[in-house]
C-alpha cells in the first residue's frame, strides 16, 4: 500500500487520495484522534484555500500524515497548518499544536506564554531568585505590545522562563522568508492577522529548547524552522508513512564574505612532514580533538533494546542543534522500527 502511494501520478487528486487511503491515516493517528474526524478537517482544510489545488498532491497527503503521527489537527484549533509553499504543501505547527506537544511529555506541569502589552504592570528579576509578575490591563486600550514571555513548570520540581523583547521578536518576523515574500507581494501573513498567537509561538518556540522533549515535539520545531526559512521539508509520502522521515538540515543564511590574508599554517609537531599523517599516540594529554556531539547518543541509540531505552533519549535529542538532530531522528526511528520488527 505504501508504494502505491508513494508512486501515484502529481495528477492523482488530493480528495480522491484520501479517500483510497483512510487506512494510513488510521494506522498513523494517536488513540485520542479519531481517522474520520481528521480525514474530513483534512478535506475542509484543502477546500478552504484554493492554492492547495495547485500542489502536488502528495505532497498535501504527505502534511495530513505527518499531522496524524504528530497527533495534532490541521485547522481553526491552531494546532497546525496546510501551507502551499511552490508546489509543495508544508505543515506548520502552531501555537496551541505546540503546547499541546509540549504536555503530552508529563514532565510539564505548567506551561504558558504571554504578551505583555505596554499599559500592563510587569515586574522581571534574575539571580538566584526569579521574580515574575504581570498583571495586564484589564479595561481600556493596553497600548502596543511590549514584549512576551514564556514560563514552564516541572513535574519533578523546578521552571524556566524566557523572555523575548519587541525587537527579538520583529527580529525573527523580518528574517522569516514567507513574511518577505508576504511583503514584496502586498501579502498578509499571521504576523499581519494573528500577532498576539505569533508573539507568543515566538517566545515557546525559544522555552521549547529548553524542555524535555520528545521526538515528535523536536519534529514539530524542526517543520517550523524550515517553513520559517523558506526551506522545503521534503515531506516524502513513503517516509512519513513509514515513520523514516527526519528533516533535513536547515541551510543558515550566508555570512558576508571576509577578505582574508592567507598565511602559511604551522603544521603540527606530530606531522609527518612526507605524508602529512599525525600521530595520535604522540599527542599530549592536553590536547584535545574536536568530538562529534552526536556519537554517544548514535551510540545509545544503538545500543537500545526496548521502545523505553529509545524514549529515554527523547529529551537528549531535542537539545542538538538541527543539523545534529536530523540524523540522530533517523537513527532512533530506523532503531525503534527494528524493535518492532522483532518483537
């Protein structure tokens, strides 16, 4: 079934798509969603926004399934979003998509994040005590918003918080490639319709790198970075179906080239000046060799002999950075595949 999808025309319809394959859909959702339910948000959500026609439609199937196994619906709850970006269809996760993420883990128990507008009382204050108090202003105009914050309580004991000023945050808007493309073209965006719900997925997107996490909630952050710049997410239908999708590395914005005076290098006590070769035995104690951040956790993943082992990692894996965090997704779910394989 799952290569019948995966090799179905661009011309093949989304509509008619889903319906030949509600059983993926089935076997991709959590228990708490029903298949029926998000194979009708699904079609509502195709519907409503006529560019989706205009996406290769697998690519449409391939968002509604990565939503599925993220346990989150596409629509007017703000969990998630069918975006067309070219001819491909990307899902953004939203704000509430986010949260909910974020205390399906257990590890949280409270989570929030605020706008703090400029009439509003804040107090802020960091050491060895944290102190923070808001209390907006609940009659009258609040003026422009002034900053937001992000606050998450552990189950275990223990918060942390993250605030983000006006500028941080225009800062992230002006460098998104969809708010630039939104401006060159007289577009609105959900900075433009929705900026409360932007200011505040900004801010717990940042607090979200300091939680534990879990795979799917490090694969909902990656989606965003990629939407955010204007990357494709190569969301393949036979991958996401599947369960070996992992995203692929966010390419960062080029820095300005540097005029450079090029000098000879020192070489290395321990070189072999004929072959270039070091010598690993010969180099001090105090010497240290650049590591690969990934290879312990590769190696536990490895070495994991139950789904619990690979769930474990979760919280590790979600604190790499993108780049690092791609192929150790990959690792966990071709390991966890294999495990239940053999059991």
């Amino acid at each position: 079934m799952t290569t019948a999808v995966a090799t179905l025309p661009q011309a093949h319809s989304f509509p008619a798509m889903l319906k030949q394959h509600q059983a993926e859909i089935a076997r991709a959702l959590p228990k708490h969603l029903n298949p029926d339910r998000m194979t009708r948000i699904a079609l509502t959500e195709f519907r409503k926004n006529p560019r989706l026609a205009e996406c290769d439609p697998r690519s449409v199937f391939a968002a509604v399934i990565m939503a599925s196994q993220l346990g989150l619906e596409p629509g007017l709850m703000g969990q998630c979003y069918l975006i067309p970006y070219k001819s491909e269809c990307q899902l953004i996760p939203g704000y509430q998509g986010l949260l909910d993420l974020v205390r399906r883990s257990g590890k949280v128990k409270r989570i929030e994040a605020q706008v703090v507008y400029e009439r509003d009382r804040f107090t802020y204050k960091t050491g060895l005590f944290v102190t923070l108090e808001h209390e907006p202003l609940l009659d009258g105009d609040r003026g422009e918003p002034r900053l937001a914050y992000a606050v998450a309580e552990f189950a275990d004991g223990g918060h942390h918080v993250e605030i983000m000023t006006r500028a941080q945050i225009e800062a992230i808007r002006d460098r998104s490639q969809n708010s630039q493309n939104a401006k060159r073209y007289g577009k609105k965006t959900p900075w433009d319709t929705d900026t409360d719900e932007m200011w505040r997925k900004t801010v717990l997107r940042r607090l979200c790198k300091f939680l534990p996490k879990s795979v799917e909630l490090a694969q909902a952050v990656s989606l965003d970075d990629l939407a955010g710049q204007g990357q494709s997410q190569k969301l393949n239908v036979r991958e996401v179906i599947d369960g070996n999708w992992a995203p692929p590395p966010v390419v960062e914005e080029e820095l300005p080239a540097l005029t450079v005076i090029a000098t000879a290098p020192e070489a290395p006590a321990n070189m072999d000046p004929a072959t270039g070769e070091i010598d690993i035995d010969a180099i001090g104690k105090d010497v240290l060799l650049p590591a690969d951040p990934c290879a312990d956790l590769l190696m536990l993943v490895g070495e994991a002999q139950t789904a619990a082992d690979l769930d474990a990692l979760s919280h590790d894996i979600g604190r790499l950075r993108n780049g690092e965090r791609t192929k150790v997704i990959a690792a966990w779910k071709a390991r966890k595949a294999a495990l239940s394989k053999a059991a």
